[in-house]
C-alpha cells in the first residue's frame, strides 16, 4: 500500500507585525510552541484550541517578550462543541521554545499584515494573497463541456506577471477518469449543489465540494483547496471512493496541465535532491516513458528558468487504500509527464494507466498536495526543501495542564 500520512504546518515569508493595548485583557490559558526540525520559520501559522467560544479573535502573549499576535476564530459546523478553534500567524527559530498566554481582549490593534482577498461569488471566484491570484470562475466554452465554476483554472504570479493557464481548459485537471464507453471526465464535472466555503477570514480561506459525475456515478468525490495569507502555495486535498464496482480506462490524480510557459521539469531524486530536464527536448520525455518517475514522487513540476518561475507539487500525504485491507486495484502506477496539443505539457499520477481494470466496491484512493508557486528560482533545491520539511513537520503545541 502506498502511503505517507504527514500533518502539515502553514509558513511563508512575511511575517506579521501587531502592535497592541490590552487594558482589558483576561488571561484565558498557557501554551508552549516549539520548533524541533532545527528549521527556523518567518511565518507559521497554528490553531489553538480555546473553551472561550464567544470571542471573535483571541490574543497570544509572549511571557518573554510581550510580543501581541492577533488569532481570529474559524467557523465551525457543530456549535454544541466543547471549545472553539482561533487560527494565529506565528514566528520562531530553530529549535526555539515560545511561551504565550492566552489573553481574551477587547482592545483596538494597529496592524500590518498580509491579508486574503477574495473577489466574486462563490464558487465562481478569485483568491488573492501577496504572491499570487488563483482563479476559479469558468467561461461559455467551458460551461458548454460541462466544467463548473470552482475548480482552479489559472494562477496569476504578481512578481513576474504570469498567468499559467491551459487555453479553453481548466489547469487543475485533477483527479480524472475514463471509461472506455464514456467521455474523460474530472471532479470540475462534478456540480457545485454540495460546494461550499468553509472557512473564510483574513488569514485563511477553504472551500469544498463533494459529489458524483454523470456517467461516472460508482464513484463519491470530494475535494478541499486551503489559501493563507502571506504563503507562496495552496493545499489540495481530494478522494475518490468507490461505492460500486467500476470498469475504468484510467484514473489519474495530480494533475496541473498548461500552456507553452515552461522550459524545464524538476522533480525529486531518491536522496530528495532536485532534478532537471529540458521539457521540450522530446528525447528526454520520451525517455520517462521507459523510466517513469515513480508515483509517489516527493515532488514534480514545470519552470521557466530564463524568466524565474514555476509551479511544483510536493506530496504531503498519498494513500490508496481497500475497505477490505490491502490496496485497492492500480495498473503501472506512475508520474507521468505528458506532451499536449499546442505545444502544453502536464504531469499527472497515474493510478491505473490505459488498461481497463475492474475499480471494486469499496476501494478508496486520497491524496494531498501543496502547490508551490515560485516567483524567483534562486536557490530552488534549498527552496523546495524548505517547504517540503517544514509543512511536512509542524511546530510542537502544548496545552497548560496536558
């Protein structure tokens, strides 16, 4: 079975200043972060648990150095829960231990921060933090092929002024599927009736969806994309689980398909060191034909080395799993990189790669990815590796009294 379960911790590179009173500030309980990757981190952000769940925002108090860290409250769907859940922005240095009290305040702050933007109406929208703008409305061509509104069409990168796109097509393709009697389809097929935001303030927005294709009912699909203030990438997070037995061509995952903008691929070696091929050099993509990247990848995407961009995935977490045990059927499991019309290329997961294969009842494939939208190469192993250790390993959260 494939599998690799990994929590995942929020960083990037701003980090946020606050300046506060607290004339009024209640001290509501203690708790201890550290750091014990040896990874210093700018920006990180935590969820704190608190049994205060009436306060719209909570503050943090270094016991050291007095320093104010603002945390605003996320929604929750069960409102008979015992506590509530406040999401803070954080720094700390390698190996640091940080003590905060807990403070209820109903002070006025002046802040700096970097903030999300999001623009239109879900799920026909954008969202917008300091690196990057991704876009998940659709067009009349897109609509008339069945593709929903919510689902990543395009990310505009700020600093190089980019969008990577595919033209007429959305660039998240992922995940997807064929039946040879039935048109290749995508969880953009998917209506948006259970699509919803469920979370959205100024530090983190999150939206879902869950539900089934026509023609491709034997499978339940949901989804998850995360957006965070001050971050250089977004979550995803998707499974297909089975609820009948399925006759499928293929079914792929992982896949960000786009236009002619690139001109090399990187991807992870076996020691975690990051490769390099020249993308349109069809020799050497021929070549990943008879020595394919293996399907759990560390990590793999496409940059633009002359201009200072890219787009690379890093695995948090793949899992293909049977409700009977063992791993439910798969077919030369793979990551593929693809030539497409146009002179566009992709890369996807091959789960079951074009042989029809009998997907049983109860067969269940999940993974969850971080997209790292690079807008300098300077340094890209070191920056690659950053993110990779650090979102994979948290900081450490104790509770006062544990």
């Amino acid at each position: 079975m494939k599998s690799r379960n990994c929590h995942h911790a929020l960083l990037g590179f701003c980090l946020t200043v606050l300046s506060w009173g607290c004339e009024r500030a209640q001290i509501k309980d203690e708790i201890v972060l550290t750091e014990t990757e040896g990874i210093a981190r700018p920006l990180e952000y935590v969820v704190i648990k608190s049994s205060d769940r009436h306060q719209k925002t909570l503050v943090l108090k270094d016991k050291d150095t007095d320093e104010m860290i603002r945390g605003i409250k996320l929604a929750q769907e069960d409102s008979n829960q015992d506590s509530t859940s406040y999401i803070f922005p954080v720094s700390i240095s390698a190996h640091q231990k940080r003590t905060f009290l807990v403070l209820n305040s109903y002070s006025e702050q002046n802040q700096e921060e970097d903030t999300l933007k999001i623009t239109g109406e879900h799920p026909a929208i954008t969202v917008e933090n300091g690196f990057f703008i991704a876009d998940f409305n659709t067009n009349p061509q897109k609509i008339e092929r069945g593709l929903y509104p919510g689902q990543l069409s395009g990310i505009f990168i700020k600093k190089r002024d980019i969008l990577l796109k595919r033209e007429l097509n959305n660039m998240h393709w992922a995940p997807n599927f064929q039946k040879e009697s039935e048109d290749y389809k995508t969880i953009g097929h998917a209506n948006v009736d259970d699509a919803k935001v469920s979370q959205n303030n100024a530090f983190f927005f999150e939206m879902v969806k869950k539900g089934k294709v026509k023609g491709y009912e034997e499978i339940d699909l949901s989804e998850k994309y995360e957006f965070y203030a001050g971050l250089p990438y977004f979550l995803y997070e998707s499974t297909m689980s089975f609820n009948k037995d399925a006759n499928l061509f293929f079914l792929r995952n992982n896949e960000m398909t786009m236009d002619k903008l690139f001109t090399h691929l990187v991807y992870s070696d076996s020691l975690g060191k990051t490769k390099e091929m020249l993308l349109y050099d069809d020799v050497k993509i021929d070549s990943l034909t008879k020595a394919p990247l293996t399907d759990d990848v560390k990590w793999v995407g496409f940059i633009n080395k002359p201009k200072g961009y890219g787009l690379v995935s890093l695995q948090l977490d793949y899992e293909n799993t049977h409700i009977n045990g063992g791993e439910p059927p798969l077919y030369k499991p793979h990551m593929k990189i693809t030539k497409a019309g146009e002179e566009g290329r992709y890369w996807n997961r091959r789960l079951v790669h074009d042989h029809n294969t009998i997907i049983t009842k109860g067969s269940r494939y999940h993974e969850k990815n971080a997209y790292l939208v690079l807008d300098s190469l300077d340094n890209l192993n070191k920056q690659i590796n950053y993110f990779f250790k650090t979102i994979n390993n948290p900081i450490s959260i104790y509770y006062s009294g544990e």
